[in-house]
C-alpha cells in the first residue's frame, strides 16, 4: 500500500480511559537521586486492523496531558514492512519502535517513567498475533516484525550454517561435571575424611590436609583442591569447557560457559550455556565466528555474526577453557592435526586456547614434539603467545626446538620445566654455565639472566650473595635488590670493570656501590656526548659565518643576545633549563634554523632564556621548563624584532 492510502486511513484518538489513565501517577525509585512522583503510564498504544494492514497509536503522557487528541506517532504494518508517520513534524520517520520519543515535551517525571505502557488487552492480541510474534509485549513484537525483513538475509545465513552443528555427545554433561569444573576434597579441621566433589564420595586421607592446597582424591584420582567446611561452607563458581564435532563442511569449535553451585562439599547446581562457535573448512581453516546474544537492536537472543561486542571491555572472545578430549581420536584421524598433539594436551586437563593450537599445529610441528615428550607447560606457554624465543617451533627434533643440546637438555628431561627454568637453563648454555637441578629453580624465580655473570665466579658463590641481599636483618625478603644487583653487575661490565675481581661482584654496600656506577654511566655518557659534539664544531663555526648570524648578536641595558660559543653549549643549555633545545644542534648545525642565548648582563654566564630564529623570524621564547617570557623578556624581544626589520629594511 502507498504511504499516501496509510495516512487516509482512519485516524486513532485518545478515549476517556486512556485520559484517565494519565492522570494516575506513582513513586519512581532514582539510583542516588531523590525519589520522584512520575505518570503510571508513559506510552500509550492502540491499535486497529484495516484488511492487510495493522496501525499502531502511539501516545505519549505530556501529549495527553496538554490536551491533544490525536497519537505523536502512527506505525503501519504491512506485506512484511512498516512504515511509521511523525504526526507533529509531519515526515516519515524509519526509527525502529524502541527510539521513537518526543524529546520536546518530556519532563523529569515523565522521563522516570520511561518504559512504562499503557494498552488494553484485545490490542496486544491483536498486535501479537498479527506479528507473529514469540514476544507477548507490543514494543518487542513490532520491533520483531520491523527487523525481520531488515535483516531475514543475514539470519538465514546463519540459522543455515547452525543448523549443520550437532548435538552435544551423550557423556559431555558428565565429563563437565567431572573433568572440566574444578573439584574440591571438603574436610574438617584436624580430620582425614574428605568429602570429593567429583566422585561425591568420602575417603580416608593418608595425611592431614591443608586448606588450599591441592592434591589427589583417592577414590577418582582426580586433581582436587581441599577446603573446610567451616571456612567455605557454600560458594558459586565460574569455569569454561570447549568442544570440537564434525560437520558436513568441515568443523566447528564449541565454546561453553560453566556454572556450579557448591554447599558443604556437595555440588548443587550445575548450569552450561554456549557462548561462542567457530567454524572451519576441511583443512582447518577458520572461516567464520558465531556468538550467542542480542541480536543487533532487536528484543532476540540467537546466534549473531562475530563476537559480541561490549562497552568496557571490546569483543568478548573465548578463555582459556578445557577441552573436551573423548571424541577428538575420530575426529582428527586423516586430517592435518590428527599428529598435532591435540588429543593428548586435551586429556591433561588443561585449559587453553583452543584456536591458537590450531593455528600453531598447522603451521609448526615443533609443538607436537613439546606434548610428547610431557613439556606440557612450555607447550601451553607456546600455544598461549603463539611463539617464544628462543624456542623454534619450526624445527622437528626436540633439543632443537629448545635450542639446547645434550648436556642441558639432560637437566630439563622428565621434568616438565616453567618457561622461567627452561630459559635459565637456555642463558646457562649461553654462558657455559654450569647448575645443579636446584639451583635452577631458584635462578628462575628471579627472572634476570646472571648467568652470564657466573662464568666470571661459581654459580655457588653467586646465588649464595644474592640469598645474603635478598633478606634483611629482620629476615624479611626483598626482591627488588636482586634486580638493583643485576642492574649493578650490567653497569660495571659495560664501564669496562674486572669481573673476575669479586670486589666487583660482590659489593658489600650495593646500594652505595649501585648509585655510584649510575653517576660513572651518566659521566661516560656525557663524555660520548661531547665527544660527537665537538665533532661538529668546525661545521658549526662555518654555519653561522656563511648565513651571517653574529648579526643577531645585540644587547641593552639589563640584557643581551648571543649565539653559542660551541656545539656543546646549547647541549648544556637544555641541560640548565630542561627543556629539549639539544635536539636542535644538527638543524642549525646544517643552516636550517638559529638558536640564541639570553643572558642577564650581570650574569652572563647563567642560562635565563633560549631563542630560536628561523629566517629572520622569532619561532620560539623559552625558559626554564619551557616558561614563558617575562615582561623583561617581553620588552627586550620587541627590540630584537624590531632591529631584524630594520636591518631586513637595509638590506633590500
């Protein structure tokens, strides 16, 4: 129907009841605000049916209130659009139902009572059922009908790619249960019986329990954390699980939510929701994202394109999470990842990002030689940043993926090492250093490479000063000086000290010691400074005869002006008035622009103000800390522009 045939229908007005009606108010509850006395109602629907065509009249209360007749907005619906009419500017309007508002009229009581409707129940049927509509209240039924043929193309795209998922296998339930929630041994204080989670059994324990620590539950074997019933009698947790099934086109990869409920060590309430899937073709290529939440400006929960987004925090992407393992052998048999690793990682229950594995197994065997060997905390590492000098995940050969060779690669064997200890093992190797099991432990809590400062000394020796420094008198433990002595030792190396005089390495003072190599380091490079700046004196010299600068040399009474005497000056300069002006020596070095020196007369000497002139033009006064002039200052640059027009004057 054409838009001019909607508007000859007939038109809607306020009744008597929709009247009364708006003179019924209510208290509003404000979130620290006063409360405020509001309307009952905000918006106020009618509706009528004429053939294919459903209208909608929208009241509002500040309308009814002054005394208006006719709706402020008019909503046709009909063959799959709608059309809605702005009856006091007179347009058409294409706002979905949810933004139309008279901005104009409304006051702070109507705006608290905002989402608040007035109708009669034979409207909403009708507007309901005309819709056809799984919303039973007017707005979320008429914005379905309005954004079903906005976007009918997109979310049959969608529906038709979700349709290809498969159910969730039989024993996944279970398995999240047992497996991918975190369990708990519940005890109580000074007993060995606990109370498992998982397996909901009670067991005797071979030793006393401690809370919070971990352990294994005798009768499951699964990997528990104990708590008392005392201390943690009831509490609601959150966890991820992930699964991965066949489809038709290729794969897709599941991603749930967890909730439980646990109440004196026994488990309550479960709950699973999936949250995200990622599809892939055949090869493991990823090809689309599906997340599950509001669609668009619409009242719909379902499954949208990408990921949803959020306010604070951007996209929410998938966690880490465990992955469900007892389907991937079929799975993966016969295609790219069937020897990734992936099925044996997923059996540790570990959780992970599932998506970077995939994208690393494609590409690099090195970390399936990781799992194999039971490197299962490097390899999350891996997986986690993708990849991590100087592991080369290129490489087919286990020590050749770690780098290391034989003899340190012995010390990691069977042992599943941390980054941190496989790194201080890598740094031994670098340096020739040789470390017991134990004190590579100790060395990788510490996360700073000393042992290219152990082949001057024993590693012995070493660890022994750094224990000394790490703790004070009061036995208290100070890590940061382990930091400050690693800074020392890169400082005295770099000065050219001797590193086998354990004077050196080993300072009884290091923070006098520590302080004094920073003074030696500034020095030094204050020396390599001047150094590269003397370098450019001649150039300077020839620079300002050539562009004849001396000319802006001048003074008064109480001031004057001069150029730097040598490179190296304006360096100091900056220096004294802490400002960046050293970063102009090779501009005017090279012609390209003119820096100046104001002095007090009585104080010649004494940085006061930096100038820089561009040809013939001031750019720039500054002072200490970037200031700005003075009023002398003011007054004095007025006589150094004035005398630049004047000598320009002459000599044109």
């Amino acid at each position: 129907m054409r838009k001019k045939d909607l508007l000859a229908l007939p038109l809607m007005k306020v009744t008597e009841e929709m009247r009364q009606a708006a003179g019924e108010t209510t208290k509003y509850e404000r979130w620290r605000m006063p409360d405020i006395v509001g309307p009952k109602y905000q918006k106020y629907f009618r509706a009528q049916k004429t053939g294919n065509v459903l209208e909608i009249a929208v009241f509002e209360w500040g309308r009814i209130q002054a005394g208006d007749d006719g709706p402020i907005f008019r909503i046709f619906l009909h063959d799959g659009k709608y059309n809605t009419w702005d009856a006091y500017k007179q347009k058409w309007r294409t706002a979905s139902i949810e933004h139309l508002y008279d901005s104009e009229y409304q006051t702070r009581a109507e705006r608290a009572a905002h989402g608040t409707y007035w109708y009669k129940e034979r409207d909403r049927q009708l507007i309901v059922k005309f819709t056809k509509s799984k919303h039973q209240d007017i707005p979320s039924a008429v914005l379905e009908w309005q954004q079903y043929e906005k976007n009918r193309g997109e979310t049959e795209i969608i529906d038709a790619a979700m349709s290809l998922v498969p159910e969730t296998p039989k024993s996944f339930a279970k398995w999240v249960e047992t497996d991918a929630l975190p369990q708990y041994m519940y005890y109580e204080s000074g007993r060995k019986i606990g109370l498992c989670t998982s397996c909901g059994k009670y067991h005797e324990l071979k030793e006393p329990p401690k809370y919070g620590e971990t352990g294994i539950c005798p009768g499951c074997k699964r990997k528990v954390q104990y708590k008392t019933y005392k201390k943690c009698p009831r509490f609601q947790e959150r966890a991820y699980a992930s699964l991965i099934q066949k489809t038709p086109d290729g794969y897709v990869l599941r991603h749930f939510c967890l909730w439980q409920d646990i109440k004196k060590g026994k488990r309550k309430d479960v709950s699973i929701w999936e949250q995200i899937r990622i599809t892939y073709d055949k090869h493991w290529q990823k090809k689309s994202v599906y997340s599950y939440h509001r669609y668009k400006q619409t009242n719909t929960i379902r499954w949208c394109n990408g990921y949803q987004s959020d306010y604070w925090s951007g996209y929410k992407e998938e966690e880490r999470s465990a992955l469900y393992p007892r389907n991937l052998k079929r799975i993966l048999k016969g295609t790219e990842l069937e020897y990734s690793g992936l099925q044996e990682f997923a059996c540790t229950g570990i959780e992970f990002y599932q998506q970077n594995f995939i994208d690393i197994a494609r590409r690099f065997v090195g970390l399936e030689k990781l799992i194999k060997v039971g490197f299962l905390r490097l390899a999350q590492d891996c997986i986690e940043y993708r990849e991590l000098a100087p592991i080369n995940l290129k490489e087919k050969r286990v020590k050749k993926v770690l780098r290391l060779n034989g003899e340190y690669y012995n010390q990691i064997k069977d042992k599943d090492p941390s980054w941190n200890e496989y790194r201080t093992v890598y740094w031994c190797q670098e340096a020739g250093v040789r470390m017991t099991w134990k004190q590579i432990q100790e060395m990788s809590r510490i996360q700073r490479n000393f042992a290219v400062y152990m082949k001057y000394t024993t590693p012995y020796k070493m660890i022994k000063y750094i224990r000394t420094i790490q703790t004070d008198k009061e036995g208290i433990l100070k890590e940061y000086q382990c930091y400050d002595y690693h800074d020392y030792l890169q400082m005295a190396a770099g000065l050219g000290y001797n590193m086998k005089d354990e004077w050196v390495l080993y300072p009884k003072n290091l923070k006098e010691r520590h302080d004094q190599l920073i003074k030696e380091q500034k020095e030094k490079e204050e020396q390599l400074k001047k150094q590269k700046d003397d370098e450019k004196d001649e150039s300077f010299r020839s620079t300002i005869k050539e562009y004849d600068w001396n000319r802006y040399e001048m003074e008064t009474e109480d001031l004057l002006i001069r150029l730097p005497e040598y490179v190296h000056e304006i360096r100091e300069e900056g220096n004294a008035q802490h400002h960046c002006v050293a970063t102009y020596i090779d501009r005017m070095v090279a012609g390209e622009t003119c820096i100046l020196f104001i002095r007090k007369k009585e104080e010649p000497d004494k940085s006061y103000y930096t100038v820089e002139v561009k040809g013939d033009e001031v750019i720039q006064v500054r002072g200490k800390y970037n200031v700005v002039p003075s009023e002398d200052v003011e007054e004095f640059m007025k006589i150094f522009k004035k005398s630049l027009r004047t000598a320009e004057r002459k000599a044109s």
